[in-house]
C-alpha cells in the first residue's frame, strides 16, 4: 500500500477546505423558499462537499461551477441536498438529480395527498377504469403472494395521486420500454442495474409531478 505523502495530505485539505469556502460565499436566500432558512441549506451543502468525489471535482472551474449550479437549482426547490436531491459525478463535473423522496415533498407540498406508484407485472391483471381514477390492478390469479415475487418480469407501472374526499389525478402510465428508455439516458446506469425497481418507482413520480400541482414550500 502506497502511503500519502504530507505535501498530498496538505493538498487534499486545501481542496477540501477551497471547496468549503466556495460554498460559504455563495448567497442561496434569493432563491430558497422562504420555509427554508439559508443557513440550514447552507450547513447541508458544506457537509455534502466532504464527500471524495465532490472534493475532486471541486479543482477546476468548470467542476466548481457545475456544483454551485446544481445546489442552487436544489435550493430553488427547497429539497435537502444529500438526501432529497443528489450531486452526481459525471466526468469532470456534476449533475442535479432529485430522487423519489425529492419528487414526492414537491408533490405533496402543493396539496395534501398520497402519491401511489405501482409497478405491473406479468400475469397481473391490470385495465383502466378512467383518466382519473385508480386503475384495476390484481395479482394473477387472486394469490396475494405473487405480490411479493419479484421474479416475475415488469412489463409497465403507474402512479397517480389520490386526494381527500376520493380525488384522484391524472394516472400515469408508463411500459417497459418507456422504462428502458429513461436507464438509457440517465447518468447512473450502475443505479438502475443495481436497483431497477425502486429508479422505475422513482421515474413514475418524476413523470407525475409533470401533470400534477407542485410546490417548492407547503402551500396546502
């Protein structure tokens, strides 16, 4: 094992503190929803800028910058950056990406509801009953256990809203090759192989919050 020697070690602290600075001269407030203290999102992002892979990209301009845009497009929606909304290393610079729990906080800060994201599988039987009401959609031949086999291949899945007094929106449907086409233009392909039912769960909110209400703060 090759050990660091103490000009690397010094280096590596000077990135890593740089790094920190650039996010503490930053002004977030113009931008963050006002039930967002710019402290708070500020304290967030200097703990995700101790991430390795930040800190590398954090050496050039055009990285520095990359990551500046993406925290003020996070503060714009109000999302918790880390958690709710992920800077990801693409080459030499960094890509915004808000994950399911980003995409639901935006949905349900507009209006208090249950955001329902089901996924269909082969031998479900599944149809339509209207453009805003919740589908039919039960495991084959009535076995409640087929829920739990995940074996069986997905060939699409859905997502809506269901509001109070049995409101519903739009129900969104998406096939599998709809699917496989978003895995093909994402940025962490080794997510999707990895986890390929909870990023189709995650790409049906996506596709949701286009067609519904949506909030950067809780309005409802």
């Amino acid at each position: 094992m090759v050990s660091e020697t103490p000009g690397t070690i010094a280096i590596a602290a000077e990135q890593a503190t740089g790094a920190v600075r650039m996010i503490e001269a930053q002004n977030f407030a113009p931008v963050l929803p006002s039930t967002l203290p710019a402290e708070k999102f500020q304290r967030w992002a200097v703990h995700l800028l101790t991430k390795p892979e930040l800190q590398e990209v954090a050496r050039t301009d055009a990285g520095r910058l990359s990551i500046v845009k993406a925290l003020m497009d996070c503060a714009s929606l109000g999302l918790e950056p880390g958690r709710e909304y992920h800077l990801v290393k693409y080459g030499q610079i960094v890509k915004g990406i808000t994950d399911y729990k980003g995409e639901i906080r935006l949905i349900t800060n507009a209006r208090r509801c249950s955001v329902i994201a089901q996924l269909v599988r082969e031998g479900d039987k599944f149809y339509m009953r209207a453009a805003n009401s919740p589908p039919l959609h039960e495991p084959p031949d009535d076995d409640p256990e087929a829920w739990f086999d995940d074996t069986r291949p997905v060939i699409g899945g859905y997502a809506y809203c269901a509001y109070p007094n049995d409101e519903y929106s739009m129900v969104i449907r998406m096939s599998e090759a709809t699917f496989l086409k978003h895995r093909a233009k994402a940025m962490t392909k080794n997510v999707w192989d990895e986890w390929p039912d909870p990023q189709r769960l995650k790409t049906l909110a996506h596709q949701l919050r286009k067609w519904v209400p949506w909030s950067a703060e809780w309005v409802a």
